[in-house]
C-alpha cells in the first residue's frame, strides 16, 4: 500500500508586515503580492488607522477604527467573500473556512484570516500542509520577518474565546474604480473628529474609553497620578499606535501635492505629526512589552510628560488639517 500523499502549498515572496498593525496592514501585503502599488503609509492613512489612538482596554485598536477590512477592499473596489468559523446561530463552519482558504491560495492569492496566526488581529495566510493540517502566515508580531509562521489551521476558530471568530476572508476580482480623492478627504475629515471625541461617560461595565486628543491627555494624567500600573492596555495600544502614527506623515506628504490649495498646512501637519510620532517611540522603555509589569513611580514621573508632549504635537497636527480642509470648502 502505497503512502498517502498530502499537499502542501506555500506562495513565494509574500511581503512581510511593513507596519505593527492588526487590521489594514495585512490587506495591503495581499494587495502588493496582487500586483497593486499602495505604500504601508497610504493604506493606513485612508483606512483611518493613521491618525487613531484610543485607550481603556487592550482591545481599542482593532474596536476603535474608522472601517473595517472588508469596508477597505470594497473602498478600493474589490469583490470579497467572507467566510466565518461560525455561523448567526452557531454552527461550526470551520472546515469550509479551511477549505476555502486552501482553494484561495491554489489560486495564487493569500487570505486574510482572522486569529490565524496573532491573538484576535487579521493575519495573511499564503500555504498549507495537508499532512499537518497547518497554515503558513504573518501577522503584526513579526514586523519585517522573512521567515514564515506556522499554526494549527483551526487555531481561527478559537478566537471564539475572546472575541468573535470572523474567519477569513477572500479577495475576489478588482471590478470598480478607486476614488482617490474621495477617500483621502474622508479620511482626514474622520481623523479630525476623532481627535476631538469627548467621552465623558463610562461604558458598560464602568470603564472609560477614550479617543484622540482626550486618550493622550488622560494617558498623560493617569500617569502623573501614583499608583499606575503599566497594563496590557498601555502595552498593546502602545505597541500599535507608535507604529500606525509613523506612518501618518508619509501618507500627509505623498498626498499634498495634490491639494495645492491646501499643501503647506498639510505638509506642516506633515512636520507636527512626524515630531509626535518620534516622541511616542521613545516611551517604548516606560511602555513597552519589555518594560516592568506594576507600579514603578519613577517610570511614571518619566512617561507623564512624553505623553503629554505626545498630546500637543498631535492637537498641532490636527488644527492644520482643519485649517486645510476649511480652505478647500468641501
């Protein structure tokens, strides 16, 4: 009898993760690997995700956003199917996510699936070992790699356990055109009122979420206060919102040339924001995963006032964006 033979399939030359960020970065990696030219910048920009920053729970990163993965692709005018691990009522699907990212990736394409490889981020999944019952994939954690990761390909459906278990989801042909302009004044108008969100009451459960200008500033304070604890939330939004914030002066100077009546202010937004982006990194020591779990005072009268600083730099930056898109007369 002779040895039963499995497939494994494995897509060469899938671009590694270009920015530390769960939900946009990974659409931009399939793109590129689809023959589509949009920087890391760019798609974090018109996603929204570039002038974000909420803090209260580990979560505020993939909860608080302007659009969702698939708004994204159908923003850029693909065609998509979605295909979860479980179904509105509860049925187990999982085996048809596997087989249907198994048929997307024999079709030369990766997918997008969500927990694949990440705790509740969406990952790109480019091969499999039927033997194994593996995928092959990246996710935000290993920014820059060349080398691929592998997980159990069921591991989607246990995200169940803290979030929901979106599955995965395909990207189909390109079949309307992309409204630039469209997208990228949405996106700066979004960024603005997000920056200004007040939020002056607790969600369910008695915590406080807060969004743009007042997330900074109450970071800020909580820890100017004793006692602060450096928590999973301060790691994670940190982890993501130094990175996504880098990329937000990129997307501001590649798109200014374009709105001429407008191009100082949004290239001295442009100037603000890379200056905040750079004092945000360097609360990595305070804020970091590598930085002490607990109360540490000294830490806290350190970190304070970077973030504090973080919160001006920001507010400046978005005061020119307002000031630009109060000129254009939208």
């Amino acid at each position: 009898m002779k040895d039963e033979v499995f497939a494994v399939r494995i897509l060469k030359n899938v671009e590694p993760y270009k920015v530390k960020e769960p939900l946009f970065e990974g659409v931009r990696v399939i793109l590129t690997y689809l023959g589509e030219a949009y920087s890391p910048a760019y798609i974090q920009g018109i996603s929204g995700a570039a002038f974000r920053v909420a803090t209260g729970c580990p979560s505020r990163p993939t909860c608080c956003m302007m659009m969702w993965p698939t708004d994204l692709l159908n923003l850029l005018g693909y065609e998509i199917a979605e295909v979860p691990c479980y179904s509105p009522v509860g049925e187990k699907l999982t085996e048809k996510m596997i087989e249907a990212v198994k048929e997307q990736i024999d079709s030369g394409k990766p997918a997008l699936v969500w927990h694949a490889m990440t705790n509740a981020e969406w990952d790109v999944v480019f091969g499999y070992d039927e033997g194994k019952g593996i995928f092959y994939g990246r996710g935000s954690y290993w920014l820059d790699a060349e080398e691929y990761h592998t997980e159990p390909w069921n591991r989607a459906e246990k995200a169940v356990n803290i979030c929901p278990a979106f599955g995965a989801v395909l990207i189909g042909e390109k079949k309307r055109k992309f409204d630039a302009r469209r997208a990228e004044v949405n996106a700066l108008r979004n960024a603005t009122a997000h920056a200004r969100t007040v939020k002056d009451k607790p969600e369910d459960g008695g915590w406080y979420s807060y969004e743009g200008i007042q997330a900074l500033r109450k970071w800020s304070e909580a820890y100017s206060n004793p006692g602060k604890d450096r928590d999973l939330a301060d790691a994670y939004c940190f982890d993501i919102y130094h990175s996504t914030h880098a990329t937000a002066s990129v997307f501001l100077r590649e798109i200014a040339c374009y709105y001429p009546e407008t191009e100082m202010l949004f290239l001295k937004a442009a100037d603000y924001i890379e200056e905040e982006a750079k004092v945000f990194r360097s609360c990595a020591p305070y804020l970091g995963w590598s930085s002490p779990w607990g109360v540490n005072e000294e830490r806290s009268k350190a970190v304070a006032p970077l973030l504090e600083k973080v919160s001006e730099l920001y507010e400046k930056a978005i005061v020119c964006i307002e000031q630009g898109l109060d000129q254009m007369n939208l």
